[in-house]
C-alpha cells in the first residue's frame, strides 16, 4: 500500500476515496504534481535569461504577465465568488496558475538584468568620452526606467502571493489537510471569507500592478517618457528597438 493510500481520511475529497480512518495528510498524485509544479515554477520565476533565439528575452517574456497575469485576476475572483467552479476546474486552474507566477518571475528577473546591462552601456560610452548619452543617473528617462524597475518588482511580489492564496483554495478544496479543510467547509467562517477577500484584492492587485508597469515601459519603449523634445534617434523608423532604451543611436546624416 501506497503512503497517499495509507493517509486517507473519512472526509469527503474532490477526487479522492474516502478512508476508515482520518489522518493529517490527503494527497494523491495530482496533489504531489502540483506540488512539485509550484516549486519548479518558483524556481523558475528567479531564472535570468538574457536572451532568447537571439533577440533580448525581457521583451519577449513579459507578454506573458501582461497577458496571463489580468486573465488570472480576473479567474481567481469568478472562482472565488463561484467556489464550485473552482472545484471542477482547479486542477486546469491551478496550471495557469503557476505558468503564470514563473512567467511573470522570468519577465521580472530579466528585466532586472536588461536594466543593468543598459546602465553599463551607458555607463562605458560616458567612460570613452561619447557625447550627452540620454538615461543619466539624474535624467527623467533614468527615473521612467526605475519606475518600470519598481513596478515589475511589486508586480512580481503581488502576483505570487495571488498565486499562494489560489494554492491554498484549491488545496482547500481537495481536502489535502483534513483538519483545515473543516475549518473552511463553510463558506461563511471568517477564515473562509478572509481568505476569499485576500484572494480578490489580490487578484485585482495583480491585474493593476502588471498593466501598470507594462504601461510604464512601453511609453519607455516608445519614446513617451523621460523625452519631452523627442530626439531624432526616437523618430518613427529612426529608433533602433533592440537597443536598450537610454543608448543613444549614431546618426550618420
């Protein structure tokens, strides 16, 4: 006989037989897979890659937070407010979950080491004595920069507390913990509806705070912050985009 077979308990579980005997722990293979899954993603979501089939991984990465991250809000609070979709779905729910914390990690971490990479750039073309280089230490684009920085760090902060709340419902809902899943059985325990609202103002937090710095680099990107005149190397077909932003572009008219 199996441990997960040996540690059923006589509570009712999504998915999982009932045992004669109630015991601390109720998982089966789902639950040891997504168990492993959250720390592979966790894992993940601390991964710097530079670059990805050649082209700079940060733009590249973070269309998958500006993109899953909302979705994911938007899911955890129709779950939240619909627990018995949670419980048909949570198995699908809960990988979309955590493809999302890693990606959202991976965006954030390489953005990090985008941003040091531009700072160095900018930093030796000072040394060998180039002209005014845009993004100093002091320059509004340098500041817009930082924003974006910032906003990509909380984002990736919110997103996996979002992601630990969305864990812990479900696992709720599986009954892998007896003792705590009776504590949340009913729906109107203040533990149930504190975890409901942690879960929802999470979920908005998460979908505000990604679409926030996915805004603040874009306008980085695109030459909308931190260049009030804009400058000949921002001209539309001018800017040279697999540049880092702050790095000036040789004009050779």
């Amino acid at each position: 006989m199996s441990k997960a077979a040996s540690i059923v308990t006589d509570a009712p579980s999504q998915g999982k037989p009932a045992g004669p005997q109630a015991k601390a722990l109720n998982y089966d293979r789902v639950d040891i897979a997504l168990a492993i899954g959250f720390v592979l993603a966790l894992g993940a979501s601390a991964f710097e890659l530079k670059t990805l089939t050649g082209l700079p991984a940060h733009p590249l990465l973070l269309h998958i937070p500006v993109i899953f991250a909302p979705l994911l809000g938007i899911a955890a609070i129709a779950f939240t407010v619909k627990p018995e979709w949670r419980k048909r779905y949570g198995i699908a729910y809960a990988i979309g979950a955590l493809a999302t914390m890693a990606g959202t990690g991976m965006a954030a971490a390489v953005g990090e080491a985008f941003k040091e990479s531009s700072d160095q750039a900018r930093e030796g073309l000072r040394a060998a004595g180039a002209a005014l280089v845009a993004g100093g230490p002091e320059s509004a684009e340098a500041k817009a920069i930082q924003r974006h920085a910032d906003l990509g760090g909380a984002a990736r902060v919110v997103v996996f507390a979002l992601v630990v709340a969305i864990m812990i419902q479900i696992a709720i809902d599986r009954n892998v913990v007896p003792a705590i899943a009776k504590r949340f059985a009913n729906a109107r325990a203040p533990l149930a509806v504190a975890l409901s609202a942690l879960t929802i103002v999470l979920a908005a937090g998460a979908a505000g705070v990604v679409t926030a710095a996915g805004h603040a680099g874009a306008k980085v990107t695109f030459g909308q912050e931190g260049r009030p005149g804009g400058d000949a190397a921002d001209r539309q077909g001018d800017r040279d985009f697999s540049q880092p932003p702050g790095v000036p572009v040789r004009d050779d008219d």
